[in-house]
C-alpha cells in the first residue's frame, strides 16, 4: 500500500503528450464572427453561417458539434441508434425557445412570495394540497420523458437537444414546486393519482408521437389550466406558482407545435400516424377509469371556492379552453380538422358546447 | 368521516355532486409547514425545508413502481413506470438538495452573463486553438446532458432529490455545451475537430449507476484540472467568465459524485472491487484515447503560437500531472485511496507516478 505523502518519493517528471498540430490546418468554415444583440449573444446569432445548416439526415452517433471536423481514426459508435431524420425530432424554434428557457429561469426558493401563504379554511388548504400533490406527480414524468429520449438526438440536431435538456430542467422545478407548495402550508400530500396517460407518454417509441402527447395535448391542456390559475389560486404565491409555470409550459407546447408542424411540412405522410395517437391518448384522458380521483375533486373544488356547482361551471369553462387551445394548436401544426371530421373524442366535443 | 365539521360538509357537497371525495379525509400528515422556514436569509423556500415529518424519511428500499411522491397515498391501480433504481444506497447524497438550490442560484445565461463584446482578434494559431479546446469542451457538455438524462427514467421519486439535481446537471451540460460553441464561432474562427469519443463510453454504455457515477468522476476531475488553469489559459474577459462559471458547475457536480461514491463505498463497502473495475475500464479508455487534439492546443496557446508550442509542452505535461492527480484526490475522498495503487499505467505516465511494478520492489 503506498500512502499518498508517500506518492510524492515516487514522482517522476511527467511524461510529455505527443505534439500534433494538424488541427491547425482543418478545411472546416473559418472566419465566422457574431456580435452580440439585445439579448446578448444567442443560438441565434451563431447560427447565421454554415454551421447553422440543419442536415435533413445525419448518420453521427457521435457527440461531435455539428461543422466541426471528423476525428482522424476509427470512431466508436456511441449509442446504439440515433434518430438522424431531421423530421423525427426537429423544430425551427427549438433553439430559439432553448434561448429562452436560459434566460427565463427562475427560482421556486425565492421567486415565490411565500409570505403570502396565509392560513387557509381546511378544506381549501386540503384541495390545494391534493391539486398539489397530483402536479408534482404528472410533472415527475413530464421530466423522465425528454431525458429518455436525450441519447437518440443526433448532435447534428443539437438545437433540439438543448431545447429538451431545458425541459428536464423546468419539469425539475415544477416538481419541485408542487411539492414545495403542498407542505408549505400545513396541508401535505395526499392521494397519488395515477394514470390520465402518463404511462402511454413514457412507453411511446416514436419521438413524434411522444411529442404530440406530451407536449401538444398533455402539456397544452395543462398550460391552458395553468393560465387560469388566478381561477384556482388563493394567494399571491399559488398565482406566481401558476404564471411562471404556464410561461415554462409555453415553451414545451410550442416546442411541440414546431415539432409537428417541421414533421408534417417535410413529411405529410406522417399525418395518419399521429392522428391515430391522438385518438388514443384523447381516449385514454377522458376514461373514467383512468381519472385522477383527486386531482379532478380537488379541482372543482377549488374552482369554486368550495361551492361545488360553481366549480363543476368553471371547470367546463377551463375544458372548453383547453379543447379550443388544443385544437387551435393541432390548425397551427398543420394537423387541422379533427373536430370537421369527427375525429376528436366525443367526450371533448361536448366540452365544447357552451351550455 | 372527518371531525371536522368543515371537511364534512366539504365531502358532502362532493359526494352529492359525483365527485370522488376520498381524498378530503385521507390520512395525510396534516401540519407540515415548511413556509416558516422560508427567510430571506434562508434563501428562500429551499427544498431542504421540506424534509420533515415522514416527507423527509427517505428509505432505504423504495418499494414503488409507480411515480408516486413520496409520502403520498399509493392508488394501486397506477401502471409500473419501469424504474430500476430502488436502493437508497445506489444513488443518494445528503447533498442533493442543497446542491439543486445552488445550481439554481447559480444560474447564468451564456447569452447576457459572458463579456462577448471584449473578444478581440488574438491571432490565428490562438484563435485556432481556443476554437479547439471550445471543440472538445462542446462534445464533453453534449455527452454530460445525454448520458446524464439518460438516468432520470431509472430513478423513482423514493430518491427525489437526486432526481431534483441531476435535473440541474442536464442543464449544466447544454451551457457548456453552448457557451463554448458560441466562443468558436463568435471571433473570426469557427469549429475545430472532433475528438475520437473512445473515452466517452464508460458514459454512454454505463449499465449500472455507480459506473456512470465513478465515470464522470474521472472526466468531471480531469475538466476541472484543466478550467482551473482558466485564468492562465484564458485570452480575454470573455473566456475568462467561462472558465469560471463552468468550473463553479463542475464543481457542483463533483460534490455529489464524490459524496455519494463515499457514502456507496461505507453503506457497501462489499463493492469496492466492482468499483475499481468500472474504473480500470475509465481509465484505460481515456488513456488510449489520448486526447492528443486537446493537449497540443493548449500547447499552442501556453506557447502563444505554434512556435513555442513545443516548448510549452512541459507546462501541459505539468497541467496533464494536475489534472490525474486531482482525479485521484478526488477518490481518496470517496474513500477510494486505494486507486493510487492502481491507477493505469498510462495515467501513471502522465502524472510522473512510477510504474506499479517498480513501487513493490520498493520495501515499505
Ligand atoms: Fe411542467
Ligand atoms: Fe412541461
């Protein structure tokens, strides 16, 4: 055994790296200059050259920067397949929405005004508690999702990458805030609920329909929810909680938007597949079976401040919202007309109607 | 039925409108109050707060599948979610908590934090050479964020806070990423060359968590040696601030790495030569692969050309003899002081370490 003071009686002179200045002479693009804008220095602004040419394919599992020079020598494979079609997980806003979800962070430690959680009735405080404790859960796996699919972006798509390393970080901290509120308060957690189509996220295996899922329908009916949050909030600090989450979640519906809308621009055949996930996951929102006791009891609730009917008329005033954004965000992506054709589930034309 | 006259009336009103109403008289913990924690000079509402009562039992053996928070009521009907990391001991820091707050204290912006307006031209064979490094930099914060966020889907909300920060390092690894891409291309350079990625695998293919663990312990100290030479290596404001800034989120990432391979090493001690194998595996592909691009750039730059490259070259074998031995500092601290027994043979060549044969003959 050879003690660490005693390593330095051991110490040679250090051997001395190989000396190989090849790299200088690389045919890669040179000259490239960006100045910073209002915003600073942003993706955009390094992206105006050749480096900023999305391959519509890559073959490189490597963690290589897209327009840099390929090494000299045999390359390991790095993952056992990435997805090298720029259809399969690009969007045109990713870098842009990555730029902004740097500069839009925020703290759930101390941007909360958590002085302002006054004591509560009990069952107020206990809803809030069970709406909380039903968030963080969802939010756990809106976070495990893009970290599954992280090792299958090609560096060359790399945009969409950063955009989805910025959701783990923002699903990290709605986790986190949900469940910062639910024992801020005297409340606690309470019953885990479990399905609503968390599972058919995470088990998905194509990245096109993970998306659509997640981020156009799941997190777009959450966004929709969260920008009512004045709606469900009783205190200065459950409202920031919902603003400054809704701003997060924008981020991800848009990314998805994008997302589909690049796919379906580049490849219209696409189309069929993703209405049939669609279908599936509107089907499996809406089964009774697959319901949230708490989170749908806790949310009534609290719409109403307790007077449950009043509750069950806001909540059809939110699921309509959230029906009409949705819809409007499937016109956007260029996957129009589930309502005109009878596609969309029946459970959610009905949210539609007025009465 | 709840004695609470409020909650009754409450699940009254629900049960007569169809609503589930079980969750208004469910056992919860009820009196948790982590907002009296939550001073400004306590920094807030830190996640630290919120462990007490049974929210802040963290067990050994995580028994549940599912995505449930931990504390709260299991339904059973949830679907098994598919994690694999049920042991407190194959993942847990007591840091963790504390060191997602600071990550997200720390938070910069490498659009608006960095002084871009003070690059200026440093001649070609430098700017070359930085843009080399910025290079390999780039590829390292890529594969930190890929592999790391490949871990997230094992780990079950029995370990929250682990999740919590490693949520932190995914981000931390898209900056660097990105702020050393945004240097190549922002002062009249552009990207260099790739490195070869041998000596990335232990990362990618990791199968177990204390392998990814012990991996990135050796890449994270061997960037560490290097930005801590950050001052010296840097050739304007500019890289100076991210020398700095990736080196405070280096740092981060080491505190939990090598606090939670010591409390692997004490809680199963039983593992330490599977260890040292994950090990033996790290080391010999970082070895072969060499890094040769790395190296000679920092040559270039610490000989202020190509000229005096070559003689700078003893500065980088002294800065390459920092950076093993801050990796094996690092180990001793994990309780694995044993390593310097059994470092590489090659990474015993770049820290001047004799060669293990040599140290038996010496009688002790
Ligand atoms: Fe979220
Ligand atoms: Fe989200």
């Amino acid at each position: 055994m050879v003690t660490a003071d005693k390593l330095d009686e051991l110490q040679l002179e250090p051997e001395v790296p190989e000396l190989d200045l090849s790299w200088l002479n690389l045919d890669t693009e040179w000259g490239v200059s960006a100045e910073p804008g209002r915003k600073g220095l942003t993706l955009q602004q390094i992206n105006k050259t050749l480096y900023g040419d999305i391959p519509a394919t890559s073959e490189d599992s490597s963690a290589r920067p897209r327009g840099a020079a390929p090494p000299e020598g045999a390359t390991p494979r790095m993952t056992p397949w990435v997805l090298g079609d720029a259809t399969e997980t690009f969007s045109d806003s990713a870098g842009l929405l990555y730029d902004e979800a740097v500069s839009r962070q925020w703290s759930s430690a101390t941007d909360i005004p958590w002085d302002t959680l006054d004591e509560l009735p009990e069952d107020i405080e206990r809803a809030m508690a069970q709406l909380c404790t039903s968030l963080t859960e969802v939010e756990f796996i809106a976070g495990d999702v893009p970290g599954k699919w992280l090792p299958r972006i090609a560096a060359d798509h790399f945009e969409s990458g950063l955009f989805l390393m910025s959701q783990v970080m923002d699903e990290a901290r709605h986790t986190d805030v949900f469940r910062k509120r639910a024992l801020a308060n005297g409340g606690g957690l309470l019953l885990q609920g479990g399905g609503g189509g968390l599972r058919q996220i995470l088990e998905a295996e194509d990245f096109t329909q993970m998306s659509s899922m997640l981020h156009i329908l799941g997190e777009g009916f959450v966004q929709s929810l969260f920008r009512l949050g004045e709606l469900i909030a009783h205190n200065e600090a459950e409202k920031r909680i919902f603003r400054l989450a809704a701003q997060d979640e924008s981020r991800h519906v848009a990314f998805g938007v994008t997302h589909l809308k690049y796919t379906l621009d580049n490849e219209p055949d696409k189309a069929e597949e993703v209405h049939w996930t669609l279908d599936m996951f509107e089907n499996t929102i809406v089964d009774p079976d697959q319901a949230n006791p708490g989170l749908a009891g806790a949310l009534i609730y609290l719409l109403g401040d307790g007077d449950v009917d009043e509750g069950w008329r806001l909540f059809w005033h939110v699921r309509r919202k959230q029906v009409l954004e949705y819809l409007h965000r499937l016109d956007v992506a260029g996957l129009g007309g589930r309502l005109e054709s009878g596609r969309l589930h029946s459970a959610l034309v009905g949210a539609l109607d007025e009465n | 039925m709840p004695e609470n006259d409020v909650v009754a009336a409450a699940k009254e009103r629900l049960e007569e409108s169809g609503l589930p109403s079980d969750w208004l008289d469910t056992p919860v913990h009820w009196g948790v109050k982590a907002k009296e924690q939550a001073t400004p000079e306590n920094g807030g509402l830190r996640f630290e707060y919120l462990n007490v009562d049974v929210y802040g039992e963290v067990p050994e053996y995580w028994e549940n599948n599912t995505e449930i928070p931990r504390g709260a009521i299991p339904d059973t009907r949830t679907e098994q979610m598919g994690y694999s990391i049920f042991n407190k001991s194959e993942v847990w820091s007591d840091l963790c908590a504390g060191l997602y707050e600071d990550a997200i204290a720390d938070r910069w912006n490498s659009s608006a934090d960095i002084p871009w307006d003070t690059l200026a031209p440093i001649g070609s064979d430098l700017e070359r050479a930085v843009c080399q490094i910025a290079t390999l930099m780039s590829e390292y914060g890529w594969t930190k964020a890929q592999t790391t966020g490949r871990w997230l889907q094992e780990i079950s909300y029995g370990y929250i806070e682990v999740k919590l920060f490693l949520g932190t390092v995914v981000f931390d690894g898209a900056r660097l990423y990105e702020v050393w891409r945004k240097r190549a291309l922002a002062n009249g350079g552009g990207l260099g060359r790739g490195g070869r990625n041998w000596k990335f695998l232990p990362l990618t293919q990791s199968y177990t968590f204390s392998e990814f663990c012990v991996a990135s312990i050796m890449h994270d100290a061997m960037l560490i040696g290097l930005l801590r030479r950050g001052e010296q290596l840097a050739q304007t404001d500019a890289e100076r601030t991210i020398y700095e800034l990736c080196q405070k989120d280096i740092e981060r990432h080491l505190a939990y790495f090598v606090d939670h391979m010591r409390y692997l090493m004490l809680r199963e001690p039983v593992r330490r030569e599977e260890v040292h194998r994950y090990l033996n595996k790290a080391e010999w592909y970082l070895a072969k692969d060499g890094d040769d691009t790395l190296y000679s750039a920092l040559a270039v730059i610490m000989g202020d050309g190509r000229e005096g490259a070559e003689e700078a070259m003893a500065d980088v074998a002294e800065l390459r003899r920092e950076q093993v031995e801050t990796y094996l500092g690092y180990l001793r601290q994990c309780h694995l002081g044993d390593r310097d027994d059994r470092l590489n043979e090659e990474l015993r060549k770049w820290a001047g370490i004799m060669p293990a044969e040599e140290v038996e003959k010496i009688p002790v």
